[in-house]
C-alpha cells in the first residue's frame, strides 16, 4: 500500500476512497429511492442501502490501519 519512499501510492488511494465512495452512495440511495427503480419500502434502509453500507464497512481496514498506533503493515513485520 505504500511505497518504498514510504508515501501511499495508487493503489493506496483507491483503498481510501473505497470506504467513503460507498457511505456516500448509501446515504444518496436511503434520501431518494426513485433513483435505484424500485418501490420504496417502508424504511429507507432498503436492499441497495444495506449492500452499500455492508460495502462501506467492508472496505474500512485502510482507515482503520491510520488510526494512532498503528503503522503500515509489511510483509514480515509481524508481532
């Protein structure tokens, strides 16, 4: 995820924007649901918004990793 300068590179980006890509859809599928074609249930949290936040969730590790104590992982780093 980074690279040897230490500095994140392409594919670490991607896995940042991962995360908040998905919050934002779920959040714009639950405000209106004439956008995903079908017939609003009685909670906004339909199918679509669930599969989005699952995504969400999912794909949190790289911000979790940012947290204060935790460093990069490496291959043979471990504890």
């Amino acid at each position: 995820m980074t690279t040897p300068t230490g500095k994140p590179g392409a594919a670490g980006w991607l896995a940042l924007a991962a995360a908040p890509s998905f919050a934002a859809m779920a959040g714009i599928t639950a405000a209106s649901p004439a956008l995903c074609l079908s017939d609003p249930g009685p909670l906004p949290l339909d199918g679509m918004t669930m599969m989005y936040l699952l995504m969400a969730l999912f794909h949190l590790p790289p911000w979790l990793r940012l947290l204060p104590g935790q460093g990069p992982t490496r291959k043979g780093d471990r504890p």
